[in-house]
C-alpha cells in the first residue's frame, strides 16, 4: 500500500516553539522533519517493500521524491526544503490525486500522512470555501491520516478540526465504498507541542497503519510462517452487515489452472513473504525460484548440508515448493481465508529491473459466489473416479462465440466505460453493426455471469432512447437495429442463457438500394 507524505512548508511552520525540551530552537518544521525520519525508520524495519514519495506544499506543491523504497533519498531531501508562503490543503490534494493516478490507478489503495501547523489560514467563511473546494473523495481507495504539529488546546487547531474531519470523511467514505474495507484515518494530535509528544503521535500511526501481519500458509502436512504484506484489512459484504477478517491461518484447498480461474475481482493483493530461521526476512523476499550451489558448483534445488543451515537462504522452505509449482504448471491454489471466504495464490514476477518473483494472494469478495463462472466456492472438489476429466466444475464461458475480452467491472468507471462503448458503437450505425453486437455480446456474458440483470434493463432502455433520437436523415436501418438489440437485451427466453449470442437484424436495404 503505497504512502504519500504531505508536508507543509508554509511560513507559519518556520515559527519556533514557545517552549521546548531542550536548550536548541526547534520550529515546527524541524520537528516534522525529525518525526518523517522516525517514521521512515519504521518502515526500514517493518516493512521494506513499501513505496514512499514526498509531496511539499504551501499555495502550490512540489513533488519532491516520487515513489521510491530508497527512504535515504527521502531523508537527504528534507535537509534541502525551502520555504513556502501560505497553506492551502485543497491545492496539495490535488497533487497527491494527480501523483497516484500517474503511478498507481484507480485501484490501488493509498495512506497519505498530512503534516502541518494545526491551521488553515482563514476564517470560517474561507475555511467553508476550502471544504467546498477539496479534491475529495479521491477516485482511488485512500486513507488520510492528518498529524498537526501544535497544542491539541490551541484556537487554530479547534478552528481547523472541522476541516481535518471532512477530508478524513470524504477519503473514508470513497475508500469503504470502492474495496469494501472497514479502516479509516484520524487525526494524531499530540499530547504536547514537544519533540517527544509528535514522535508518539507518529509512533501511534506506525502501530495502528503499518504493522506487520504474520500468519501460518498450510497445504495438508505442509505449513510455514509467512508475512502479508501490505498487512489485509477488516471487509464488508455488500448487502451483509457482517464483517470479515483474515484468519491467522491460511489453508490450501485446492489447485486450479490459471486457464480456468480466470481473473475474479479482487479486493485486495497481498506479497507472501516467507519467514527465515533467523526472522529476518531480506533474503527471501528476492527471488524465490533462485537455487542453492552445491560445493561443484551445480544447482540444486531440494538439497541441504549443515554449512547451510547457517544461511537461511539455503534452509528448504514451503514458500520456494509452491512457487516453484505453481509457475511451471500455470495453476492457482484456492485458499480459505475465513468462513465463506476465499482467494487465490500464484506466482507473481514484480515488474520492474529486478525482475524478482514471488507468491502473490488475491483476496477475493467475501461469500461463496466471488467467482460465478467457478460456480459456488465451497463446492468444489476433485472429479469422482469414472467422472469426466475436469477436475472443478468450471463452465466453459471463455470457449462462447461473439468474440471480445473480457469484463472486470472493479470500479464503477470500468462498467461506465463498458456501456458508453456500446453506446458510441449505436450512434455510428450502420457502419458500426457488427461492432456493435460484439460489444453487446461481451457485455451481457459479464452481467449474465456476475448476475447483474439489471444491467441488461438499463441498456435497452438507452438504446430505446438512443432510436427515438435518431435524427430524420437517418437510414431506416438504424432505428430497426437500436429495436431489435433492446429487444433482445429483454427476451425472457433468452434472458439468462450465457451461450445465446445476439445476431444483427437480417436486412436487404443495402441490397434494394443499390438495385434502384
């Protein structure tokens, strides 16, 4: 989960303190300074592997340090900050907005820790305006935890908390309802505006944001100790008021080709990072299909000596065995993560010039649908003796006609783009018939599968209304065609039959033009 850190650099940050735990001049900014290199300490420990930028901000902002695992740069930047002139927070969140969707997307959930000086330089008139003019909710899953370096008694932060609680709303509201977690972000004032009091209050982030989550993988006799990294968050269910949490043991339940288990929404992916004799994990996280020298010099894969032993690279690990599997017979294993609860494991190569390859787990949508085309989870199991040769009851949907790839309907701007495809394929009819149907085809396989017939409703009524306004010049084809594919959409024969595909309407207007 990647972290932005959004440091104010405005004039009102350069004031020193009135009172201070030692004999030295520390200003606000000092302390945050020494506050971001206690939290980058933290990370260097607990977790290596997460991606870190630098966002600096008063009227405008700065990307200092864009995404990176090396904390140093980070540190040898906040010794060359300058000063800014005001604070304004609605500018520096829309940095951060066009920072993460540049590196990360829409999907990939973010923590960005706002430090400032406790105001928001205005009055309640302006502080209005600057709640009217955020950013917010961010079009990604994010959490905002905000970290004001002043006197939790001061006037300015009582007048600026109203500010600070609406950002942090807005960010939680957008995260629940786009990954289905249950975490929000807060305000950590200090107890104290001293060195001591903001080092505890960014400790308390560290803690509650960034622990390690360690857990047991287990495959019948097999087991071993591994760490999920980003640590999985607590999940709803939509329509469910149930929550749902990952257990501490992780069960393999089965093996899957990729073929088959296609690509089912995922709320969340997790880095399995296996655990070394000695606890550190360093060496394992940098390839787990490298293989052990031998003393000639010869690889080998599953032997080991007493020499070895010393270098927990070399101990034999469960993690290397499934990896290993996993890669070269193109399979997932299907995990129980809780009650009614499932993902997927494969092995992952990271994209980037170290090319390093691990285990990676899906977590699929609570309950026992997370997979339509998989049919219910908890009734799968291995083919009876004599049975046919599949060994899940996979239904055949990639083998069905009408072409197209297929849908992931993970955010609500997917499926948006999906309908306004089909829609730019009708207003260009005929030319765009064929085209058309295809579309339709891709479309109404994905809503037939996620059992999403409502969608179906929706786009013949749009177009339905896309043929009533057809302009006047129009070809008689078109609103004969716009007709028919509404129809079609709504046929309660055909309505939830996934292997029926949409065929054009059969015309010769093409044909008696031409004749005359």
């Amino acid at each position: 989960m990647p972290t932005v850190i959004l440091l104010d650099i405005s004039l009102s940050m350069s004031r020193p303190l009135a009172s201070s735990e030692t004999t030295e001049n520390h200003t606000r900014i000092s302390i945050a300074t020494t506050a971001i290199n206690a939290f980058l300490d933290y990370l260097a420990i607990h977790a290596k592997l997460e991606y870190v930028a630098l966002v600096c901000f008063s009227s405008g902002y700065e990307v200092s340090v864009s995404f990176t695992r090396d904390f140093d740069s980070i540190k040898s930047k906040l010794t060359q900050l300058d000063e800014g002139d005001k604070t304004c927070i609605e500018t520096a969140l829309l940095g951060v907005n066009q920072l993460i969707l540049g590196e990360w997307g829409y999907q990939t959930p973010v923590q960005i820790i706002l430090i400032t000086d406790g105001t928001c330089g205005t009055g309640p008139i302006g502080r209005n305006r600057i709640i009217q003019a955020l950013p917010l909710p961010p079009p990604y899953p994010a959490k905002i935890h905000i970290l004001p370096i002043v006197s939790p008694h001061d006037s300015c932060l009582q007048h600026a908390m109203p500010l600070y609680q609406k950002i942090i709303d807005l960010s939680a509201n957008a995260s629940n309802n786009s990954s289905g977690t249950l975490s929000r972000g807060a305000v950590y004032c200090p107890e104290h505006l001293t060195m001591t009091a903001v080092l505890s209050a960014m400790n308390r982030i560290c803690e509650q944001h960034y622990q390690e989550f360690w857990c047991t993988l287990k495959c019948g006799q097999l087991e071993t100790r591994v760490q999920l990294f980003p640590a999985p968050q607590t999940v709803s269910h939509e329509g469910v008021t149930a929550t749902y949490t990952l257990a501490h043991q992780i069960h393999v339940v089965g093996f899957i080709t990729q073929q088959d288990m296609g690509t089912p929404i995922a709320i969340s992916k997790h880095l399995v990072i296996p655990q070394t004799q000695s606890g550190n994990n360093h060496n394992n996280r940098e390839n787990y299909g490298s293989k052990t020298p031998s003393k000639d010099g010869s690889g080998t894969e599953g032997s080991t000596t007493d020499e070895d032993m010393s270098d927990p690279s070399k101990v034999p690990n469960f993690c290397v065995l499934l990896h290993g599997a996993l890669k070269v017979e193109g399979m997932s294993a299907i995990v129980q993560l809780g009650a009614e609860w499932w993902g997927a494991v494969s092995a992952w190569c990271e994209p980037s010039r170290t090319r390093r390859s691990c285990l990676l787990l899906s977590v699929m949508r609570p309950g026992v649908s997370a997979a339509p085309w998989l049919g219910p989870l908890d009734q799968l199991g291995p083919a009876e003796e004599g049975s046919p040769s599949e060994t899940f009851p996979v239904r055949a949907w990639r083998s069905y006609s009408g072409g197209g790839s297929n849908c992931a309907w993970a955010r609500p701007h997917a499926l948006l783009a999906d309908v306004q495809k089909v829609l730019r394929h009708a207003r260009k009819l005929p030319d765009k018939t064929q085209h058309l149907y295809k579309e339709l085809n891709r479309l109404r396989r994905a809503a037939i599968s996620l059992g999403f017939s409502e969608l179906l409703t929706c786009v013949g009524s749009a177009l339905e209304r896309e043929c009533a306004a057809l302009p006047n010049n129009s070809p008689p084809e078109c609103a004969l065609q716009l007709a028919h594919a509404a129809a079609a959409l709504r046929d309660p024969r055909t309505a939830l039959d996934i292997k029926h595909t949409l065929q054009p309407l059969a015309s010769n207007f093409t044909v008696t033009s031409m004749s005359h």
